[in-house]
C-alpha cells in the first residue's frame, strides 16, 4: 500500500457523512491517504476506510506482536524462525485474512534503515 498525502473530505457527502467516512482524518483543506494500484471509491476517494483499515492492522500486527517476545509469546514463531522476513510473511498472512480479497499489495518490514524486508505473496525481496 503506498501512501500519499491527499484530501480526506468529499464534496459528495453532508460534514456528518464525511466525519463518519474520514474520522478523524476529514479535512475540508487537506490531509489523509489514498493507496495507488487499487480501485478507488468515487465517493470517499478512498480504498478502504482507514479506521477500518486501522483496526485490521491493530488485530493482525499490533495485538500478536508488540511488546512481544516472538519467540516465545508468539505461537507461529514457536515452530517458524523469527527472522525479518518470517515476520513479513506473518504480518501479510494475517492481514490477508481481514482485508478485502486482492487489497494487499505487500508488506514492508524495516529492521534498521539498511535491512528492509518487501514481502508480495510468495515472493520475498530484501533491500
């Protein structure tokens, strides 16, 4: 999902509908995302609703994998090494199962500034 900065506020909906749709992103001057290579909704402008968007990434990230250890506290890394590119592949595989069939276009893992992880599916590349 690339991100861009954009307006958060159409002209086709009433202030209520627009905070409703935007959250607390809705800004009649300016602010939000928009996710390039998807189908985008003509009303919202949007690809999907970000709070929505958030929580999917609050249940299939946040929850299984902040202040964790992986190793231990994390089930799929009790049989799967905890490698940069084996959280890729959880993070993709546990965002599939909440999005939309054929939202998700890859996943990005920065461990330092010069290791990066690009995940798409079956195919891993390393920066």
């Amino acid at each position: 999902l690339t991100c861009h900065v954009c307006l958060s506020h159409s002209k086709s909906l009433s202030d209520e509908e627009n905070l409703k749709v935007f959250g607390k992103c809705n800004n009649p001057n300016g602010h939000g995302h928009n996710y390039k290579g998807r189908k985008i909704d003509p009303v919202s402008g949007m690809v999907m609703n970000l709070t929505d968007l958030k929580e999917h990434m609050q249940e299939a990230i946040m929850e299984p994998l902040d202040h964790k250890n992986l190793d231990k506290d994390v089930p799929y890394f009790s049989e799967v090494v905890s490698t940069t590119e084996n959280v890729a592949v959880f993070i993709w595989d546990s965002l599939q199962k909440l999005l939309p069939q054929g939202l998700l276009y890859k996943v990005e893992v920065h461990e330092t500034e010069q290791n990066v992880v690009v995940y798409k599916g079956e195919e891993a590349l390393v920066k």
